[in-house]
C-alpha cells in the first residue's frame, strides 16, 4: 500500500471516530432522531472533504486534532445535503452508500429534521473549541462554512439545479451551478483546513483557492462520467434516477471522451498550481489524482 494510501485509511478511521464522537447517542432523546443521524453520518462514504481539510491544514501544521473537528463540521453539512437531496421533494433517491435513504429508512418528517439538526451540529462543531490562533479567524471561519453551505452556495447551487431539469444549459451555466452546489463546500474545506495552522504566505493560500476551485469543479466532471458509466454498465436508468438523468451534465454536454479530457485538463492544472509548494502539497495532489482516477 502506498505511503498516501496509508494516510488516506487512517484520516478516513479517524474521522469515523471523530464523527460517532460529536453526533449525539443514540440512546439520548430524542432517541429516534439522534439515531437517524447516526445512521446517515455513520458507515460511509469516502470523507473527501475530511482528507482535504486534513491535508490542506497539514500543509498549514495544523494539529490533528483541529483538523478532526472541522473534518467533523463539512461531513455533517456534506451528510445533511445527501438526506436533503435524497428526498421524495428533490432527487427522490431509495438507496444511498449502498443502504436505503433516511426517509426510506425512517420517514420524511424525520430525513427532513436529520439534515436540519446535522447542519446545526456542524456550526456547534465549529465554534465550541478553539480552532485557529485568534478568535477573529475562527469567526472567519464560521463565516466561510455558513456562506459555502448558504444560498450564496450549496443550496443556491441544488436550487439552480432543481430549476435546470429538462433545460438546456450552456457550459457557463452548468459551470456556474456546480461551482455552488459541489464545488463551494470542497474549497471550504480546503481553506477551512489551512485556516486551522500557521498563517500561510499570500501566494500560498490563492494557489490552495486555485486549487481548491479546480477540485471542486473536477469532482463533479467525474461524478457526471461516474453517472453515465454506471447508466451505460446496467443498459439503462437505475432506480431512482430518472430525475437525475433529465438533468444537463458535462457528459450530455461535452460527450464522455472530451468529458474525460477536461478532467485530465483540470487534474494537471491543479498539479501545476500546487508545484511550488512542493512536496507539502504531496497529499493534496495525490488527492486531486484520487478524485479523478476513482472514475476511469
Ligand atoms: C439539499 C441543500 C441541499 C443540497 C444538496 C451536494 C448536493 C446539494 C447534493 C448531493 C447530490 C449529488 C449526488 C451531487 C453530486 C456530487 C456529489 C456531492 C456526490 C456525493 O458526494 P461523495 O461522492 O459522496 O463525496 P460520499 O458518499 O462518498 O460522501
């Protein structure tokens, strides 16, 4: 197993910890909705945004401990958004990381309050420790999530989303929603992470927002060829993404071959964006390269 590997396991074992720690018991009450969370939380996923966080705040020497937290406070939006989306009222999804959805699971009127009660969990997560060297950066960083999460990102980015189905878009319009909706919470993660150490040099942090930019983006260019290599692996629609399939994405718009190519594009521009941070930047990269390897 290779060196990142390694890193990439144990920051993802960490993180499991990490999270069963700051979600409330289950035995707790109210005992149905607290394990509701659990189960949305807890068991999967790959913890992208966590080992972004991680390696942008090591680049930064950020302790691990800092890290874990706000590892913590982007999965509980991230896991917030999937319950969300997951919903009759959005993409109307039946399975998620191999398991039956929250409101499948539980009911709607639970999967509803699970989101609304892990978004809130993230900000605490965010604020009841010290997390930065002043407590000006922490509000900073309270600041960044709320945005990246807010209207102005995430959820802007799902209603842009929610309004394109059956539309045409152009590559600047579809660009423009995955920036938001995918794209806003990746870059928080990163700067969140690099906020959490030593402040950087200027250049150092616009070349981790270039970066941080250009993966958010590329993960959703590979979660769109991911999409049609699955549709096309199973000859067909799979439960519960008709809405999904009516939506515009880069493969519908590109084509799967100049869809690839523009991820192999933004992988090496993110490499060439990190290169003179050197090997510091080594975990990122490797990341940016897992990303978009994952898929092909
Ligand atoms: C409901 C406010 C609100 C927002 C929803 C991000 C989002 C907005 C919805 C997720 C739906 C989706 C499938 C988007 C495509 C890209 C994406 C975020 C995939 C899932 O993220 P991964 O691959 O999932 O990191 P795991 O399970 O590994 O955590």
């Amino acid at each position: 197993m290779s060196n990142f590997q390694t890193w990439m396991q144990s920051v993802q074992h960490q993180m499991e910890t990490a999270l069963a720690d700051v979600l409330p018991d289950a035995a707790l009450a109210p005992a149905r909705l607290h394990a509701a969370m659990r189960y949305a939380v807890l068991g999967g996923g790959k913890r992208v945004r966590p080992l972004l966080v991680h390696a942008a705040g090591e680049l930064a020497g950020a302790s691990r401990q800092r890290l874990d937290r706000i590892g913590c406070a982007v999965e509980l939006i991230h896991a917030y958004s999937l319950v969300h989306d997951d919903l009759p009222c959005m993409d109307d999804d039946v399975l998620r990381r191999g398991k039956p959805t929250v409101h499948v699971e539980y009911d709607e009127a639970t999967a509803l309050l699970v989101g609304d009660a892990l978004q809130t969990l993230a900000f605490q997560v965010l604020a009841d420790t010290p997390l930065a060297d002043s407590p000006g950066t922490q509000l900073g960083m309270l600041t960044l999530l709320a945005q990246a999460s807010g209207s102005r990102g995430m959820a802007g980015g799902q209603a842009i989303d929610l309004a394109a189905v059956g539309q045409q878009l152009s590559r600047e319009e579809l660009e423009f929603m995955h920036i938001h909706k995918t794209g806003a919470l990746i870059r928080a993660s990163v700067l969140l992470g690099a906020q959490a150490g030593e402040p950087l040099p200027a250049g150092e942090l616009e070349r981790l927002d270039h970066y941080a930019k250009l993966v958010g983006l590329l993960f959703q260019v590979v979660d769109d060829i991911l999409d049609t290599e699955a549709d096309t692996a199973t000859l067909g629609k799979t439960a519960g993404k008709d809405a999904d399939n009516d939506k515009p994405t880069y493969v519908s718009l590109l084509g799967l071959g100049e869809a690839k190519q523009l991820a192999e594009d933004m992988l090496a521009e993110a490499r060439e964006t990190l290169a003179p941070m050197g090997d510091r930047s080594a975990r990122l990269e490797a990341l940016a390269d897992y990303i978009v390897h994952r898929a092909f």
